[in-house]
C-alpha cells in the first residue's frame, strides 16, 4: 500500500465516522465511543470487561476510557466492579439498561453504515477502494 491508498483508506474513514456518530446522536443521544463500549460489552462473557481491555478494543487511552466509563455509569448503561482476585482490576459491566441501548442503536449503527460505504462508493477516489473492502 502506498501512501495515496493510506490517504484516500484514512478519507474514508473520517467519512463513515462522522456518518455514524451523526446518526448515534441524533437517534439515541450516545456517542460513537459510547456505542461501541457497548456493544463490545454486550458481546463479552458476562457483559464485563476490564477497563483496560475495553479501551484496546475501542482504541482509546486509560484516561479516555475512564471518562468513557464515568459517563456510561452516569447514565445508568454500565456500573464498575472490582476484580475479587486482584483488588487493582476494575472492571465495566453493562447493565439491562445498557443492554436495551445497544440492542435499539445496533440497526441505526448498521443502516448508517451501509448508507456511509454506498455514499463513498458513488465517490470517484473512495468507490474502488469501499468495492475492495466490500468484496
């Protein structure tokens, strides 16, 4: 891959974020992160994950995934738990309530997704690469 492909993969990739943070927000008042520390949570066993593996998966920072966690917890779609092993590990558990978010935003994250990647196909720099990743 050559930096003009890098460009044009990071182009992309701002496109589909903005699309889909636009729609989370507008249909269920929850950020992009917000909705991604979600569903990583609704898919994990036990619906908990330590804080530190919940950012490696949604690519954020230690201090950027506790004030991810804090506003989750404020809005009663997760709590914390400490590891019973190690007093240190913290842990992100989803709620019910947070369960019911992710399973309501899960067809608007889906349909702004297809929408974002068929906008960018119509695109003359970005359709052949959305017809590689679709392919």
């Amino acid at each position: 891959m050559d930096a003009e492909h890098w460009d044009r993969l990071g182009a992309l990739h701002t496109r589909v974020e903005q699309e889909l943070a636009k729609a989370l927000q507008q249909h269920h008042g929850i950020g992009l992160s917000e909705y991604r520390a979600l569903a990583r949570l609704a898919h994990a066993d036990d619906g908990e994950l330590r804080m530190q593996e919940l950012a490696d998966l949604i690519g954020l920072n230690q201090s950027s995934v506790s004030r991810l966690a804090s506003r989750l917890e404020s809005s009663g779609l997760t709590r914390r738990d400490l590891c019973p092993d190690d007093r240190r590990g913290v842990y992100s558990v989803i709620t019910d309530e947070g369960r019911d978010v992710h399973a309501q935003a899960r067809p608007t994250y889906d349909g702004a997704l297809r929408a974002a990647l068929d906008a960018a196909a119509a695109d003359g720099h970005l359709g052949p690469l959305v017809a590689s990743l679709r392919s």
